[in-house]
C-alpha cells in the first residue's frame, strides 16, 4: 500500500498511476492499493508515524480519504468500493 499526500493544487490523474508506477517500479514494489491523506503524523524526529496507517489497512470503514485498489489483471486503479472489499475478504481476488 502507498499513502501519498494531495496538494489540491496539482492534478493527479488516477487513471494513469497504475501505468508509471509499473514502468518505474519493479513488478513486486507496485502498489496494489492507494490512498491519499491530508498529511502525515510526524513523529519528534522528524519521521512518519506509519502505525495508524498499517492498523487501518484497506478496511474501509476506518479510511474516510479516498481508497483505490490495483485488482489482478488491471491496467489501473480502482475505487474501492464496499463490492470489491467484500470479494477481496472472501478471497476472490488473488493477489
């Protein structure tokens, strides 16, 4: 999963991460899900709080930003929605 903070200023087009992100990244570090956040936690040091994220997951009752989903086979992202959370938890899908 990849947290990625959204300046609203600057347009993202969701529709074409999936496609940079597996000419860039090697097969296995590509994100299968996506969020954006606001911002991170810091902790004194200077580093992300990462904690809150990995309890959260991909539950989408806890998530209130947006969540997108890398499904197997997929040319991109896809909002994940209570349909597809619920075949990924009975294991449709095989990640």
């Amino acid at each position: 999963m990849a947290a990625i903070v959204k300046d609203d200023q600057t347009p993202l087009d969701i529709s074409k991460l999936a496609g940079h992100l597996k000419t860039s990244l090697p097969k296995y570090a590509v994100p299968l899900f996506v969020r954006f956040v606001p911002d991170f936690e810091w902790t004194a040091t200077h580093k992300i709080k990462k904690t809150n994220l990995k309890n959260q997951g991909f539950d989408l009752s806890q998530i209130k930003e947006g969540m997108y989903v890398l499904l197997p086979g997929s040319e991109k992202y896809e909002t994940l929605n209570d349909d597809i959370y619920s075949n990924i938890a009975a294991g449709k899908y095989k990640f």
